[in-house]
C-alpha cells in the first residue's frame, strides 16, 4: 500500500513537472517567436528605408545629370546677338575657332607655337568695315576663357570671367572671319576686344622678368621624332578633316603637331610620376595616386610579346584638329609621335 502511494505521489511529481516544463517552453517560444517577428518588422523597415534612401540618391543623381548637361548645352551653344541673352557681362564680338579643343596642347603663351592657327568669327552686328584695314597688324585681343571647357565633371564653373591680353599675327581676312597665327586660345573661347599692336605704344624695351620665370626652359623637350606609322595614318585621315581644317596640308598639320610637343604638355603630377608608378587606366582621368587630371590625356600600352612584369609604356595623347594623335615621351625628354586617327566624338 505504502509502495503504490509513493509510486502515485512520484507521478503526479512527474506530471506538474513536465506541465511546467511544457507551460515554460511554450512561453519561450511565444516570446522568441514575438521577437522575431519585431526583428523581422525591424528589419522590413530597414529596407523599405534603404530602398527609398537609394532611390532618392538615385533620382538626385539623375537631376545633378540632367543638370550638367543643360548647363554644358547652354553654354556651348552659340548665342544670339542680344546683350539680355549672353553669359558674360559685356556681350562677346566674336568667337574663336581653334584646333585644340581641350587645355592639354594649348600653348601656354602666343607665339609659342606660331603654326598654332585660329580664326576668330566676328557677330554679325560688328560692321564688315571695322575689320576691313586689321591685315598686316599684330593684334591683341582681348579675350575670355570662361565657356564649356572651363566646366567641371560636377558642372560646376572652375574660375571667374578672366580678360587677357593675347598678342596674335593675323595671317588673312576672310570676309567676317580673320585667320590668326600664334594662338594659345581653347575652341569657343569669347572675344571682347580686339585692337591693333603698336610698337611704339605696346612694346616695352626694357621689361624684365624674376630668374624663377626661366623655369619655364625645362618644359622644352630634348628631342622629338615621327614613328614610321605616323604619315600613313595622317595621310588616311587628312582628306576627312581637309574641308574642316585650318592648315593647308598634312605636312602643314604634322609641323604644327612637332611644335606642339616640341614642349612637354603633360601635367605637373604627370611630369613628377615615374613611368612605372601609373596604374592601367582609361584614358584621361585618374592616376595611380587618386588624383585627378583636368586635362588628362594618357593611357597604358604594353609592347607586343612582353609580359605584365615587363616595363610599361605610358602613351599620352594630344587631341588637335579633329584628330587623337598618340605620342610617347621618355625620362630623358625624348619624344616619339606614334600614329594619328580620328578622334572619338566627345
């Protein structure tokens, strides 16, 4: 009697324990199942949030898009003959056409480069006869160079309107247009000013510069020679840009292009760079160091048969007339102009 008590006794012990084994197992699953499904909630939230901030980044980056290109559109389309409609506080006479298209090649002075020709296009509201006694002068032309190459990849406006005074040969008169010689002036540029160089009145005899002017020497190169591929390419793209160029010939054009880089016009950061040290990239942007060239214009080749672990060889590019001319240069100044061909439509 006493055994079955105690056998009955130890199976209600049993059985309020496994009861309150079970009570507390089913509230540890209501609450780890309520948390998750806050966590989930939680997390549901969190990505209707990034979509949205993604969405949102992306339409602000569509409009900042949009943006620059309206810009670039405005600025680089011509503008009428109104004073209310232009960009600049005095309206421009004129605009200058000229071969380079970008700041990489410009001279940094006229008549560094005097087969650097331009043709300044005079508005059709200055009289043909204000033009008419200009031949046979040396010009200086006041210009500015705040148009659509002066813009940023943000689209924003790099510098303020700046004047200068370019000294320019003018070379012929045709009709409203007049050829120029000796220009260090980008494709666009506005013109506000032009007047006649008088010696008596603009030439001063005994101007001096600092000796840190003399710098300047070293961007001159040691030597620059043609590789036998460049003429055939030249010849093969001169009758598509004869109509459009300034120069006579293609041994006109391949003068111009030997005065050109007859000066180092790489970058500061590209001078200072070793060879070896520039990562493969795309054609002028960034260097292997993150920084950026405005005025970039180089990419990387390797010579046929050689290996990765081989020495690169950094080609850089010159874009004049139309054309993408390919052009390396060595440590010791020496450059070697490759081949020409048209370059791509920007």
């Amino acid at each position: 009697m006493a055994y079955a008590a105690v056998s009955r006794s130890s199976t209600a012990a049993m059985s309020v324990t496994l009861a309150f084994v079970s009570a507390s197992a089913i509230l540890s699953l209501y609450f780890v199942t309520k948390k998750s499904r806050e966590l989930g909630s939680k997390v549901r939230e969190l990505e209707a949030s990034l979509a949205a901030s993604l969405k949102k980044t992306i339409a602000e980056r569509q409009g900042r898009i949009r943006a620059q290109q309206a810009l670039r559109k405005a600025v680089s389309e011509p503008k009428s003959d109104s004073v209310e409609c232009t960009l600049y506080p005095m309206a421009p006479i004129g605009t200058i056409q000229s071969s380079f298209s970008t700041r990489n090649g410009t001279p940094r002075q006229s008549l560094v480069v005097p087969l650097a020709r331009a043709r300044l296009v005079f508005s059709s509201r200055i009289p043909p006869a204000s033009i008419e006694e200009i031949h046979g002068y040396k010009l200086t032309v006041g210009s500015v160079r705040q148009h659509s190459n002066a813009i940023d990849k943000w689209g924003n406006i790099k510098s303020k309107i700046k004047k200068s005074a370019v000294p320019l040969q003018v070379e012929a008169i045709q009709g409203h247009q007049i050829l120029l010689s000796g220009a260090d002036l980008v494709d666009g540029t506005p013109v506000l000013d032009v007047k006649p160089y008088l010696p008596y009145c603009d030439s001063i005899q005994d101007a001096t510069v600092p000796k840190w002017i003399t710098g300047e020497n070293v961007l001159s190169v040691a030597s620059i020679c043609f590789s036998e591929e460049f003429t055939p390419s030249l010849l093969e793209c001169w009758p598509l840009i004869e109509k459009k160029s300034l120069y006579a010939s293609a041994d006109e054009l391949k003068n111009f292009v030997k005065q050109v880089l007859s000066w180092d016009i790489r970058s500061l950061s590209q001078r200072s760079q070793p060879h070896e040290s520039y990562l493969t990239t795309t054609r002028g942007h960034e260097l292997s160091d993150g920084s950026s060239d405005s005025d970039g214009h180089l990419d990387e080749t390797l010579p046929s048969g050689t290996s990765q672990s081989s020495s690169k060889i950094v080609v850089y590019h010159l874009l004049v007339d139309g054309l993408n001319v390919s052009y390396t240069i060595g440590c010791q100044g020496d450059v070697v102009v490759r081949k020409v061909e048209l370059a791509s439509p920007s």
